[in-house]
C-alpha cells in the first residue's frame, strides 16, 4: 500500500479498535518515511466500521450518566473513550473524504498527526477503564459524532467548521473544569490523561482554523464571514459560553469569529 488514502479506508473498514490503533500507528510511521503518498482513492465508506458494543443509541435516548463515585469515573471515561475512538475515524475521513480539494501535503500530514493522537488518548483512556474493572463497550454509547460527519461529507469547509472548529473546540472550553472537578474529588489518575488530551485539542483546533482559513481564502471567501455562515447552517443550535478564550487564541482562532455565534 502507497496511497494515503488507501490507508484511511483500511482504517475506516477496521471494527476492531485495537486495530483500528495499530493500523494508525503503522501508517502514520509510513508517512513519516515517505512510505505513503497522498494520492487520491476510491470514495471512503459512509460510515466507520464498528465493534458489535457499544450500542449506539440517538443523543436523547442515552441514559442518565452517574456523577461521583466510581460508577461517574466510569461512565466518565466510556464516554471520553467513545470520543476519541470516533476522532480516530473522524480524522482518517478528512484525509479521504475530499481529494477534489487538492490540499497542499501539510494539509495530510497535521490531520495523520491528528488520527495517531487520538489513537493514543483511546488507549490512554481504555488503560483507565481497565483499571477500574471496565472496558470500551460496556456502557451505551451515542452517535452524534458520526451524524456529524455524515452531514458534512459534501465540503471540506463545513467538516473542518463542525469538527475541530466546533466539537473539539468545545473540549477546549470543558475540559479545564473537569480536570478541577476530578482533582477536587481525589482522583490522582485521570487528570494528567485528560491534561495530555486537552494540550493535543488545541492543536488539532489549530489545524481545523489553519486549513479553513487556506481554502476559504483560495475559493475567494472572507474566512470570518464564512465561518460563520456555515456555523449559522450546519450548527443550528448556535454555540454554548463560556468560551475559553486563552486556549482558543492559542490556537489562533479569533474571538470575533465565534463570540458572536453564542447561543443566546
């Protein structure tokens, strides 16, 4: 195998995610030493293949999460688990799912970068599972990540606005309180985890602003303006303040984007 894009497919068709792990650490070696290039491939699945557990359920029919105790850590960290497993395919989609675009190659290379950090924050998080007596699988899981994808599989703009520009972003916002709140509760162990994924957020929400703001400016667009007329469109709801706004900034993306795209 020589294309990259055939590598996101072999990716994508993997159920299993420790092999879904392994396969990502194993191409992303091979871009790094040139083994792959981004040549263009046949039209990536709809949708990821998946292990038979979790059970995917609608975002509204997903039960109660317990807060507190080992039983909240638990449901906590399936829930963190499932994020990254689906930021894995989410990642590799990128790379597959627009070769009329024609990215310039660091394009490819930040979003394989991209696929094998997410691969280690499953990992990291399956670790923490296992050390509680769990496993990826054992709760219900939703599939609002991939709705997402499915519904911005027409532009690249609309993927990189609703995907790192919005979801990861928003990790950026939450993930500073969680971490304190763990802390406060005694939890010494999922902290610095969550600590590892939040430092990897902000550059991944780089990427997602940087290549954005490249292929906007290539089509003729005002990125600001843009940006916003796809968030107005694809994320109806409109985005949830506070805003971390020093994370955000250090990943270069402007306060005049999103701060006037809050919900009321």
């Amino acid at each position: 195998m020589n294309c990259l894009a055939e590598a996101a497919i072999a990716v994508l068709t993997a159920a299993d995610p420790a092999e879904k792990c392994r396969l990502t650490r194993r191409f992303a070696a091979d871009w790094a030493q040139g083994r792959l290039g981004p040549a263009a491939a046949p039209v990536p699945p709809p949708r990821p293949a998946r292990p038979p557990r979790p059970a995917l359920l609608p975002p509204r029919e997903m039960p109660r999460r317990a807060y507190g105790g080992e039983r909240g850590r638990i449901g906590l960290l399936h829930a963190l688990a499932h994020i990254e497993l689906n930021a894995i395919d989410l990642a590799w989609d990128i790379v597959a799912r627009f070769p009329r675009e024609s990215m310039p190659r660091g394009f490819y290379g930040d979003w394989v970068q991209v696929a094998l950090d997410e691969a280690v924050h499953f990992e990291m998080l399956q670790e923490l599972l296992g050390s509680l007596g769990a496993a990826y699988g054992d709760l219900p899981a939703h599939d609002g990540l991939w709705q997402a994808a499915e519904k911005t599989a027409d532009d690249l703009l609309a993927r990189l606005v609703v995907v790192p520009m919005t979801l990861e972003a928003r990790g950026l916002d939450t993930t500073p309180a969680t971490i304190a709140r763990l802390a406060a509760n005694g939890d010494t162990l999922t902290p610095p985890a969550l600590e590892v994924i939040y430092r990897d957020e902000i550059r991944h929400v780089a990427a997602g602003v940087r290549w954005f703001t490249h292929l906007a400016e290539r089509r003729g667009l005002s990125p600001r303006a843009h940006y916003q007329s796809l968030l107005g469109e694809r994320f109806p709801g409109g985005l949830k303040a506070p805003f971390n706004h020093a994370a955000r900034a250090e990943a270069g993306f402007p306060r005049d984007w999103y701060e006037p795209m809050a919900a009321p």
